[in-house]
C-alpha cells in the first residue's frame, strides 16, 4: 500500500530508469534530425523541460554518455546552421556560447593568482615583477 502522504502528490518522483533512457533515447533521435540547435526546443517538443536532462544525468549516472551525445549533436548544429545561413550567426554564437562552452578568448593571464619573480624588457627599459 502506498504512503497515505504520497496519495495525490503532484510532487513526488516519478522517474524510472527505463524512462529516463527512453526520453534520452527520443532527444538523441530528434538531435540528429538537424532540425534542433537547443536542447530546449528538444525538451519542448517532448512535453517535458529543458531542465529535466541535467536532473536525469545527476539521479542517473548511466545517462551521462546519452546527455553528452545530444549536446554535441545540438552543437553541430548550431555551427552547421550558421555556417549554411539557416540561422543568423549572431543566434548561434549567443547559443554556442550560452550552451557549448564555446570562448572566443582564451585565458593566458595568471587566473588571478599575483604575478612574481619575472622581468618584463623592452628596449632598455626593464620591470622587475
């Protein structure tokens, strides 16, 4: 019988296993329809939210490889969209960036750690730092 307290519980945890993997199973088949640059149009059109895959992966270690697979696909593409003009470029660096961890800078500073014991030349002029 099932916990008095759990009866009509719109909250309670309704996840399996079996269909968390059929869910990932549908977002890969829809990511290689290249119809998709975002996991939330996938997520959308499969009546649940965007949200649900990163909650899945955590509660569902095996889902991992299945999250990575979409996300890669959506990135393709994205960059493939953009490169063919399906959408406008600007749109896919915002989603690029926002979603795929792409940069268009690459970090060669300290990463905030205090710079010491090196001297900067130029000319005749020198810094000791």
């Amino acid at each position: 019988m099932a916990y008095e307290g759990l009866l009509n519980n719109k909250n309670a945890e309704h996840w399996t296993e079996e269909e968390a993997v059929k869910l990932f199973d549908d977002a890969i088949a829809k990511s290689k329809e290249e119809d998709y640059d975002f996991i939330g149009e996938i997520a959308r059109d499969l009546g649940t939210y965007r949200d649900v895959f990163d909650y899945l992966t955590t509660k569902f270690k095996d889902l991992k490889p299945l999250h990575k697979t979409i996300l890669q696909n959506l990135e393709a593409n994205c960059f493939s969209h953009a490169k063919k003009g399906k959408i406008k470029e600007a749109t896919a660096i915002v989603n690029l960036k926002s979603n795929y961890k792409w940069t268009d800078r690459n970090d060669h500073t300290s990463g905030d750690k205090e710079l010491k014991g090196f001297t900067i030349e130029w000319g005749e002029n020198k810094i000791d730092v």
